[in-house]
C-alpha cells in the first residue's frame, strides 16, 4: 500500500508541474505598443514646413522629445508619416509630434495659439 500512495503521490507532483510550465516568449512581444519609423527624417520637415492638422499649421520646432512609444496616441498620418500626441493631452493640443528614431520625436507647435 505504501508504493501505491508513492506513486500517485508522485504522479501528482509530476502533473501540477506540468501544468505550471509556461511557455514564453523572449522580453515583451505582443504587450507594449510600437510605432515604427525611417532611418532618418523626412526632408520636408528638416526644411521647416508645416504638418496641416485640423485647419491649423504646426511648424516642426529645433527640439526632440523622449518619449516611449506608450506614452504617445497616433491620431493621423501627414505626408506618408505617422503624427502622435501625448497621451496625456487634450484638445486643443500643445504638440504634435513625428517619430524619427528609437524613443524620439520630433515636436511641432502650432503658431496660432488657443
């Protein structure tokens, strides 16, 4: 009786690991939000034209901003770009942003202010 309580005891231990192992994927694929981007910036923008956003014109400013791609909403693409905000802001907004590397993006202010 003894080697019969071992072995399903045993056999216990062996299905509640097995049912614990988890496979997983490396870092966090799947969980975090990317944005992709070009390998360098768009001419347009390094000329100082404007992104025309909602009857407005946001000039492209001589700054970046580092943000994680969860920290910005897409709300539009401009000129084949996509075109970001912070999550955190609200209508009327105080930037529009462009991504152009790794966590960097370019800032736009509007000149006509709300």
């Amino acid at each position: 009786m003894n080697g019969k309580v071992t072995v399903f005891l045993a056999a216990v231990l062996v299905l509640a690991c097995a049912g614990c192992s988890v496979s997983r994927k490396e870092g966090n694929v799947g969980q975090v939000q990317s944005y992709g981007f070009t390998d360098a910036e768009a001419d347009w923008i390094r000329n100082g034209e404007p992104v025309e956003f909602e009857g407005q014109l946001w000039y492209p400013q001589d700054g970046i901003e580092i943000l994680l791609d969860s920290e910005v909403q897409m709300i539009g693409e401009y000129r084949g770009l996509q075109v970001f905000v912070d999550k955190v802001d609200v209508r009327p907004y105080r930037r529009l942003y462009t991504k152009f590397g790794r966590n960097q993006f370019r800032y736009f202010e509007s000149l006509k202010k709300p």
